[in-house]
C-alpha cells in the first residue's frame, strides 16, 4: 500500500547525447565479447571470414537500428517497443510484449549478466559454493538501489563505468597487436595465422549477434533524450560504429597474439591472451576487466529495463502502482524489476547453470517481439502516413524487411538450440494471456 500512495510521475528529458551513447555501449559491450571470439573463430574456416563476420553484425545491426530510429524518433515514448507494438497491432500485443519483458525478457537478461558477473567476481574472492550467486545478487540489489536515487546518479554511474568498459578494452587491444604471439614472438601477420577447417555462417552469427544485442534499448530512453529527434538517430548510429570498430579491433588483436586455431580451442580467450603476455596477473586483470564491462551492461539494462513497466501501469489500471515513484523515478518498476530478477538468480542457482539457463530463457521470446517490432513498422507507415516523420529508415521497404528476415531467422534458431530454459520463458509468456484476461475484467 506505501508503494501505490506514490504519485504518478513524469518522465523528463535529462539524457544527452554522451549519456545516450554510454547507455547504448555500456549494453551492448557486455560478457558476450569476452565468450564468443573463440565460438565465431572454431567455425569460420579461415581470418578473413572470421573477421568479415564481425563486421557483417554490425552492418545488421546498423539495419535493426535504422529501422529503430524511425519508430523512436516519430514516437518517443518510455515504453519503446512496447508502445508500438501497442499503437500497430492493439493493445493485447502491447500488454504481452510489457509482461514478457517484466517477467521473461529484461529480467532474464539482468539476471544472465549478474550471474557472469559472479563467475568473474568469484575467481578473485571467493564466497563459498553459492559465490556466483551471491555475487549476482548483490549486484542487482546495489545498482537496482542506485537506479532508486534517480536518473542523475545512474546516468552518471554508466557514464563512468562505459568509459572504464572500453578502455579496458582498448588495452587487451594494445596488449594483442603489440605483445608476443603464442609462439613466444611478435604477434602474428594476419597472413600467418593458422585457420581452421571448415566454417558454418549460422552458428557463427547467432554468436556475433548475441555479442551485438541490446542496442534496441534505446528505445526505451527515448522520451527521456534531449533533442531526441536528432540525437536518437546520432546515438545509435554512433554506438553501432564505435562498437563495431571496437570487436574488429578485439577480434584482430586475438588473431594476432593467439592465431585462430588457438583461439577456437581456448574456453576463456581473452584471459588466454592476456595469460600469454603477463602471465597469471594477466589472467586477473582479465576477471576485473569482465566484471567491470558486466556491472556496465546490467547497470545500463536496469536503467533502461523499469521504463516498459512504467508504461504498463501507466495504461492498464491493475497495474497502476508500477507507474507511480518520485523524481521523474519509476521507483515502483525499479522494484518490481529487481525483485523479479532476484527470483530468476534463485532459478538459476538451483538449475546450476545460471548464464547458460537464463540466456535459454530469453532467446526465443527476445527474437518473437524483436519480429514483430519489425512488422509494426509497415503497419505504421500505411496507417499513419501523415504523421511527421523526422527520420525515415532509407531504403524502405527493403531495409525493413531485411530487419524481419534476420528476426526470423533467429526466431528459428533461438527455438533450435536452447533447453528447458528456452520452454520456461515461452511458457511465462503465455501466462501473459490469462493475465490478460483478468486485466481486460478489471478495467471494465
């Protein structure tokens, strides 16, 4: 009942453009680039695909995020893809998009990042046989609680913490193209690193991908950027090149101070290189580097994370309380957020494969809504053709479409290959419908 008292508050525009980039980076440069040059590297066949790869995300991703520029720009609003999925294919689409993303979808990925952060954090100080977990939830706790004091502290926390982020970066760069290769000499020519023997693209990209995900989450700031009709469009235009060149630059140096057969069998490839070159200190310089870029990517999914919950108790009556906080704070989301992403940490502690269970469970859901985001964009450029459109996705509508074809496919591949972690999240989302239901009962 105290929470609900709270009054229902506005969200104002106090992010910059550095802010919106550091938010943008800051999620998307998370653990997956420590993981997945080893994946991509077993099955690229040579450095040339392997590289080309990575450049080839980021073009993809610069296609979703002209798409997302449009939608974000003509509708700024703190629900991001929940609003137009709401304002395209009807409020019930809206209603399971905002209850997937609560229970399944930010949750999920909140609680995958915390647990990464646990395994790095446990390598330098350990807390027993649940210390992954323990870590994780502290972290979700601490920066769900920094999050609380207002959109100031956070901003200014993410800023710091994505600087940290890509300078630490930066510098297993140097430390590949600069130190010794894993023949004890000079870092390899690129024509001289050893390839592998065959090369599969799917697999490849669904690990590219996933290491590129989560530039979508500007959307959900966009009513809070100043100027946001030009700086939404210059945010992800910028963090998607700065993130590119940084996993070409990272990708480049592992190739050059490990080779790409090294790569492929290494389980831990950064810690590797960074093994090669300074020994053990290397290897927990590698921890505190993993668990800063981890802490950025889930301080940055929080902050972005409450603002659909926000917007679901701004249009659904039985769920008021979660548009209400103080400040220009949705303080009741933030909560509500966390104290769903603490369950999930339980879920994943007693599955005892925490990153691996909470990424299963997210997958084919993310890909569903991330399809039909897609679609909503034909569906609002013929409904609402004269609405004023400040930015308009170039190429329309084969831009589009490319965006829902690559959708589609990983749609595909998310049902695939993930367990029962994959089934657990589709089946949280069709709980969506009977709460629904009761939803639609309670308004009327």
């Amino acid at each position: 009942m105290k929470l609900a008292a709270r009054p229902i508050v506005e969200l104002k525009p106090t992010l910059s453009l550095v802010d919106t980039i550091a938010i943008i980076v800051g999620v998307v440069v998370g653990a997956s680039i420590f993981q997945t040059p080893s994946v991509v590297a077993a099955n690229a066949g040579n450095v040339g695909f392997a590289l080309l790869t990575w450049g080839f995300g980021g073009v993809i991703s610069l296609i979703g995020a002209l798409c997302y520029a449009e939608l974000a720009t003509t509708y700024p609003h703190p629900g991001g893809t929940y609003y137009y999925l709401r304002r395209a294919l009807g409020s019930s689409i809206g209603f399971l998009f905002a209850w997937t993303r609560m229970s399944v979808i930010q949750t999920g990925s909140i609680a995958l990042l915390a647990f990464v952060f646990g395994d790095y954090a446990s390598q330098l100080w350990q807390l027993g046989i649940y210390s992954p977990s323990i870590y994780a939830t502290i972290a979700i706790v601490l920066l769900t609680g920094l999050n609380l004091l207002g959109v100031r502290q956070g901003k200014q926390t993410q800023n710091l913490l994505a600087i940290a982020q890509v300078l630490g970066l930066i510098v297993v760069c140097a430390i590949g193209l600069l130190g010794v290769s894993s023949q004890g000499t000079s870092a390899l020519p690129l024509d001289q690193a050893t390839n592998t023997t065959s090369s599969n693209l799917g697999l490849m990209m669904v690990f590219v991908l996933l290491s590129y995900g989560g530039w979508n989450e500007a959307a959900y700031i966009s009513a809070e950027v100043r100027d946001g009709k030009r700086n939404i469009v210059r945010a992800l235009v910028w963090s998607i090149g700065i993130i590119t060149a940084l996993y070409l630059l990272v990708n480049l140096a592992l190739i050059r101070g490990l080779g790409l057969t090294q790569m492929a069998a290494s389980q831990a490839v950064i810690a590797d290189l960074m093994r090669l070159n300074m020994g053990e200190a290397g290897a927990a310089l590698t921890s505190v580097l993993v668990a800063i870029a981890t802490v950025c990517s889930l301080n940055a999914t929080i902050l972005t994370g409450a603002r659909t919950n926000y917007a679901l108790g701004r249009d659904f009556s039985a769920f008021s309380f979660l548009g209400r906080g103080r400040e220009h704070t949705p303080t009741n989301a933030l909560i509500v957020q966390g104290a769903i992403a603490l369950l999930l940490v339980m879920v994943g502690t007693f599955a005892r494969r925490g990153f691996e269970t909470m990424v299963d469970y997210t997958a084919p859901a993310f890909w569903f809504f991330f399809l039909l985001s897609g679609i909503s964009l034909f569906v609002l450029r013929r409904r609402e053709p004269n609405i004023n459109r400040s930015f308009k996705v170039p190429f329309y509508p084969l831009t589009p479409l490319a965006f829902c074809a690559i959708c589609l496919y990983m749609l595909q591949a998310s049902l695939a290959y993930t367990g029962w972690g994959g089934l657990l999240g589709v089946v949280v989302l069709l709980l969506g419908l009977p709460l629904l239901w009761w939803t639609q009962k309670v308004s009327n």
